[in-house]
C-alpha cells in the first residue's frame, strides 16, 4: 500500500469522529453564543474528536475490523456524554 493509500484509509477511519467533533462544536458555539473564542471551539472540536478517534481505535482492537454498528453506537455515545458534560444546561 502506497503512501498516499495510508492516508486515505485513515483518513476514512477518522472520518465519523472528524465530523461528530466539528458538529458538536458548533453546537457548543451556537449554544454559548457569547464568550467564545475560536481556540475555545478549535479546543472542543480536538476533545471531540480524540475522544472518537479513541472509541474507534478500541472497536477496531475488540472486535477486529473497522465499521461495526456497535463502535459507531459507542462512538456516538461516548462523545455525546462528553458533550452533555461539557456544555452546561440550556437557559
């Protein structure tokens, strides 16, 4: 496999917690409309996506191959919780 082929595979790898990241941190700045900086979002969006990127890492280690429902499921999960916990309750 060429370098280039590596890139993309992880890249494809990443990609759901790449997305759910960015997502919920533009959830976060449309929620905390005032006080934000962008380091502040660029900060959650990186917590986001290590987080997934660590759930998918784990379901490729326990079950043995990528694109299990259930890693997904955990992916969603996990970071959904860390976003519940991260941004306070709605006015």
């Amino acid at each position: 496999m060429s370098v280039l082929h590596t890139v993309f595979h992880a890249l494809n790898l990443l990609a759901p917690a790449l997305a759910l990241g960015a997502m919920l941190a533009l959830c976060e700045l449309w929620q905390q409309r005032r006080g934000l900086s962008v380091g502040l979002v660029l900060r959650a969006a990186a917590t986001y996506v290590l987080a997934g990127a660590g759930v998918l890492m784990l379901g490729i280690a326990f079950w043995g191959q990528d694109g299990k429902t259930a890693t997904y499921a955990a992916l969603v999960a996990v970071v959904g919780s860390l976003a519940a916990w991260r941004m306070p309750p709605a006015r």
